[in-house]
C-alpha cells in the first residue's frame, strides 16, 4: 500500500496551487494523508477528487467550512498498521514522550504545522513523520512532502522528497 503524507498546503496563501509532483504523487497513492492547514476548501475538494482514500484533519489556519468537514484527529488502519493524524504536537523538546502517551494505541503518527521535515520513533516504538510544507519552506532549505510503502504490517520505505525551488 502507498502512501502519500503532506501537511500546511496553505492554498492560495503561500501557493497559487498544489505543486504538479505533487498532484502525481497523490494519482499513484493508495492513500492520501494531509495532516491539517489545508486553507481552502478547493485544496479539500481537488484531493478528494484524485485520491482513491483520504485521511485528513483541520489546522489551526482552517476555517469553519474546513472544519464542519475535517475532524481535529483522525485515525485508521492501513495495512495492519494504527495510523493517527493530528495538525500539533507541541514543541520539538518531548514530542516523542509525550505523543506516546497521548497514543499508545498508534503505530504511527503523522503530524504537521512546524513546516520542519520529522522522523523519530519513541519509546514503545511509535513512529512519528511530519512530511514539511509542500508550499511553504519557512526556515527549511526545501520545501516538501514524504511517501511511504505499508506492507505486512509494517511501515518501509520512508522517503522525504525535496520539491525543486520556485
């Protein structure tokens, strides 16, 4: 099963439009994950129009229609595999502790709204992955998005991909 991770799309605040990669990317998935700052409500619909499943949540940019749509946390078992998504975590300094014991009937998290690429694991083995901002780099030299394969249960190919600069 292939997964598709991105977070903060900020459509049309810090892009006119989801970069093409990325519009690819999401044709190939099997699933779709977008962990919240999704801005517009084009974003929501243009990605439920192309993914074959989408997993999302709201983030603290996401209006009201964003979130009579979009539930704050969401979850579900893909590939033998407890996937949660949530927009915030907190600060860096403890994320792993803590998001353990908010979660420890997850596998993996995924997380965004720092814009900052993540990939740790915490004790208990949850697997915590913030995909970056496919739109937004902030402070980071790339902007980007992650894909992932699940397979027997298990979560391989992690892969972060560096967008080209505008």
């Amino acid at each position: 099963m292939r997964l598709l991770l991105m977070s903060d799309t900020h459509v049309p605040l810090r892009a006119r439009r989801l970069p093409d990669e990325l519009l690819c990317a999401a044709d190939e998935a099997d699933v779709v994950i977008h962990a919240g700052d999704w801005v517009d409500v084009a974003t929501l619909d243009l990605l439920e129009g192309r993914a074959r499943r989408l997993v999302g949540v709201f983030g603290n940019n996401d209006g009201a229609e964003l979130r009579a749509r979009l539930p704050e946390t969401a979850r579900a078992e893909l590939g033998g595999l407890r996937f949660g998504v949530v927009h915030e975590t907190g600060a860096a300094r403890g994320r792993e502790a803590r998001c353990a014991a908010r979660y420890p009937d997850l596998d993996v998290l995924v997380f965004g709204h720092s814009h900052i690429p993540w990939d740790t694991e915490a004790p208990g083995g949850l697997r915590l992955l913030n995909p970056g901002s496919p739109t937004d780099r902030r402070r980071q030299p790339y902007r980007t998005y992650m894909t992932c394969v699940v397979a027997d249960g298990s979560l391989e190919e992690v892969v972060l991909h560096r967008l080209p600069m505008r």
